[in-house]
C-alpha cells in the first residue's frame, strides 16, 4: 500500500540515520534495565515474584500507551511523537534505584512501560514509512541497530560495573547522553506529512484478520525475546555463579548475534519466504536455549545465548513490516495493533517466568523459551496469511 507523499518530502541518508540512531538508543536504554534488574532485585530486597510483577507493571504501562500510539502519530507525528516519548523514556532509567520503595517503583515501571511502547511505535511506523517509499527491505536493518544498542549498553554497564562505577552514577549518565542523542537525532527524522496523507488519529482499535496471526506470532516472540532480556543476566549469575560485571555478557552476547543477523536479514527476507525463515529461525533458538539450559559453564552458556539471539532477530521485523502493509491498514494503525498482541505477551512472559521460578527453579521456568520458540516454528505457515 503506498503513501502519498508531498514532493519536497525526499528521503535523505539523513533521515535513514536518524531513525537508525533511534533504534539504537532504545536497544541501549532497555539493556541498561537489563544489566541492572539484579541490582533493582537487590536494592528493593525483592524475590523472583516480586520482581515479575515489577516486570508486570511495565507490561500494563506498554498496553496502555499501545492503544493511544497510533492516534498521536496521526496527530502530532513520528518524529515529534518519537522525540518526546523518547526523552522521557531515557530519563526514567536514572530514576531506577531512587524510589522511595516498592509500590513507587511499581509506578514508575509503568510509565517507563507506557512511553516505551509509544516510541516503539513511533519509530518502527518511521522505519515502514522508509521502507515503503524507498521500495527496498529497511525493517531488519533498524532492528539491527537496536540489537546493536543492546550490545553496547550490556558491555558499557558490565564495564561500569568493573571499574566500580556506582549504579546510580552509570543509571545517570546513560540517561543524560541517552536524552541528548534521541532529541537530537529526532529533529533529523521525516517531517509529518499533511492529513490526508498520514495516519489517522482515531482511537486504537482491536486487530482483525491477519493482524491477528501476526499478532500471535509476535507475541510467541516476544514473550521468549522478553524472557532473555529480563532474565539471562540473572539466570547467569544466580544459576551458574558468575560475577554480575560477567553475567551482563549473557544479555551483550544475546543482543551482538541479533544484531548481526538483523543486519543480515533484510537480504535474507528478499531471498526466502518468511513461512521459511521464521521456521527455520524458531528452531535454531530452540536448540540454542536447550543448550544454555544443558551448559553448566558459564562460557557455554553465552554461546547459547547467542544462537537464541540469531534464532529470533527476524522475527519480529518480518512481522512489523507486513503489519505495515496490509491492504486497508495504515501503517502507524497495523503496528500498533501488532505490537498490542506482542507486548500482551511480553507483559505476561516476565512474571510467569518469575513465579515459576519462585516454585521451582529460574533454570526451569526458563523451559518457556524452548516451548514458544518451538510453538513459533510450528505455527509459522501462518506468517504470510492476507
């Protein structure tokens, strides 16, 4: 489905690097939250379950801001939308540890769920929009760059954390560079477009047809995705003994295979079907978590993390752009409503996975991965329904 666009509104590397610089912030950002739940954990003094519905709370904030995303891209923008919910979003982290306690820290989860899902949103509508009118596959690219953001900020805190550099003083500092970067980099995005050419701001609407199947699917991604992010930093160091500045390299390894294989798959998505790719990569995350599961080496485990990293990178790019182009759909409206049925998962994965960890083991309750990457790739005949 094309977009009208006004003749002046040329696409520059500008813009391309732009949103690629958006991708990569929000993959830094959310892996400094990853490097840091255990030292949230300790700080609180919260146990696995407590810690789930920390994780739950974000979960509803990303609901919430889901269905009011596309209304205010319609109304305001990407690029406006994205530089203000994307500033805020990076000034949250450096509130992590300062709450005055746990029902505190609940709240300010759900917000920085609630802007984090509308950036999301923003950029990855930005990233279809390029897609579309260069005619050229750009999604796994930009997801590449946040795998590639996620890399940095795991290795940046694990090395913080070496160097003895205080939680707080490294929350601070990412939020402050974080903040600058994503406001800048959001002035060098696409300007809106006049009304009858963009996005609607009508209110969120629940997805029918084969946004629902794509929703499903992203949702068996995500929760299994969601479940590395949240917990292998802490499924490291509590179940295999490693040191926290060494447990981060589970979350680095994780993001840097992503990265490289998101920077290989817009080429792979122009060369095999996604029923094929998807099925193929559901299976080698399967067999990659088995064996972080199996390891009892630290070092293995991190080779397992990184063949899940690989086994989910195209994954939810594949399933972003063909929401982005469903016939009748715009596209600000088709992610929304995909990203809505992905982050239900992604809301529900973290705290499952805490409880069954709480009755049983985290090593255990981490089966979950191999069980949705296993349903993903059994389900993925699905991935090019119309």
């Amino acid at each position: 489905m094309g977009i009208h666009v006004p003749a002046l509104a040329a696409i520059s590397p500008a813009n391309r690097w732009a949103t690629r610089a958006q991708f990569f912030c929000s993959g830094l950002i959310f892996a400094t939250w990853g490097v840091h739940v255990p030292t949230v954990k300790a700080h609180y003094g919260l146990d696995e379950a407590q810690l789930g519905l920390a994780m739950l709370a974000a979960g509803f904030g990303a609901l919430l801001g889901i269905t009011r995303a596309s209304r205010w891209i319609g109304r305001f923008g990407a690029r406006r939308v994205a530089g203000g919910t994307g500033t805020f979003y990076a000034l949250l982290i450096a509130l992590l540890i300062l709450m005055p306690g746990y029902w505190a820290l609940l709240s300010l989860l759900a917000v920085f769920g609630m802007v984090t899902s509308v950036f999301d949103v923003a950029i990855n509508t930005e990233a279809a929009q390029l897609e579309s009118r260069q005619g050229i596959p750009l999604m796994s690219g930009m997801h590449g760059m946040f795998s590639l953001g996620g890399m940095a900020g795991a290795v940046s805190g694990g090395a913080a954390l070496a160097a003895g550099l205080g939680p707080q003083r490294h929350l601070l500092l990412v939020a402050i560079v974080m903040a600058g970067a994503v406001a800048w980099s959001s002035t060098r995005m696409l300007p809106k477009i006049d009304a009858s050419s963009t996005e609607s701001d009508e209110g969120f609407r629940l997805p029918r047809g084969a946004l629902v199947v794509m929703g499903v699917l992203a949702a068996l991604g995500l929760i299994a995705e969601g479940a590395i992010y949240d917990w292998s930093v802490l499924y490291l160091q509590q179940e295999l003994g490693a040191p926290q500045q060494q447990a981060a390299l589970a979350y680095a390894s994780f993001s840097a295979a992503m990265a490289a294989a998101r920077f290989g798959g817009d080429a792979l998505r122009a060369r095999f079907a996604p029923a094929a790719l998807l099925r193929t990569s559901a299976l080698l995350a399967a067999a990659s978590m088995t064996l972080v599961l199996w390891a009892k080496a630290p070092w293995l485990a991190l080779v397992g993390f990184a063949g899940v990293g690989v086994g989910f990178a195209n994954v939810v790019p594949i399933l972003f752009a063909a929401s982005a182009r469903v016939p009748g759909v715009e596209p600000a409206r088709g992610i929304a409503a995909v990203s809505a049925a992905a982050y239900l998962g992604f809301m529900v994965g973290p705290p499952v996975i805490g409880l069954l960890a709480r009755v049983s083991s985290l090593t255990a309750a981490l089966c979950v991965v191999v069980a949705f990457a296993i349903a993903l790739a059994a389900s993925s005949r699905y991935a090019s329904a119309r």
